[in-house]
C-alpha cells in the first residue's frame, strides 16, 4: 500500500468517505494510501466542470504524486456542465427551465383501471394489454 500526498485546494474543509468510515479533509496536505486519495478525490468534483464528451472534471483535491493541479481554487455554483453550454446559453441555442415551469408537469391523459363512470359503474373504455 503506497501513500500519496493529497491536497485540499479549498479554504473549506471537505468530507471523503471510506468503508463507511467519514474523513475531515482540512484545507493544506494529508497523507493517505493511493485508493482511498483516489476516491476522496472523485467525491470532491468542482461542480460546473465536467464535459460530456470526455467526462474529465475539476476537482477540489489534488494528488501531488500524479502531478494533478494543487493551486488554491474554491467551489463553483456554476448551473452547467462546461463552458461549451454556458456559451450557447448566452446566444440562445439553450435555454435553461426551473424545475417547476409549467412544460415540466407529468399529465397522465391514459384512463386509470379503476376509473368509475358517471352512473357509478365501472368505466369500460380501458382494454387491457
């Protein structure tokens, strides 16, 4: 088991998990055994960065070992994936919708099985497939 050098590149501290067992990774270097560097690291993205067509992203860990950028940088609250997007938001290619616009509402036009008629009896319109 080899020991890598991570850095928390943020000036908050960042929590990574491990066999059930939760790590405080203070801002500055720690040193852990090179899976579990790993996989702090990929729990710690920076959101916004990811591209998804080669799905790298950013991370707010670095591993000095692997030459990955260990420079200060905090999280982002960027609303898209990578620059690409956020350039066709900006000329109107994309347009992005909240969540509880009116377009996003799930209609169910089907009639359910149980659907009672106006006399009180059973609605036989739905066939069963």
């Amino acid at each position: 088991m080899e020991y890598v050098t991570l850095v928390n590149r943020s000036s908050k501290t960042l929590e990574g998990v491990w066999d059930g067992r939760h790590y405080d990774l203070k801002p500055g270097k720690h040193s852990f055994p090179e899976a579990m560097a790993m996989k702090f690291k990929d729990q710690n993205p920076i959101m916004g960065t990811e591209d998804p067509m080669s799905l790298q992203r950013q991370h707010l860990i670095g591993i000095e070992e692997f030459g990955d950028n260990c420079s200060p940088i905090e999280q982002s609250t960027a609303p898209v994936m990578n620059a690409g997007t956020l350039e066709k938001i900006r000329k109107g290619e994309l347009i992005l919708v909240r969540a509880d616009h009116p377009f996003n509402r799930i209609v169910d036009s089907a009639p359910s099985p149980f659907a009672v008629a106006s006399d009180g009896k059973t609605d036989t319109s739905f066939v069963k497939p």
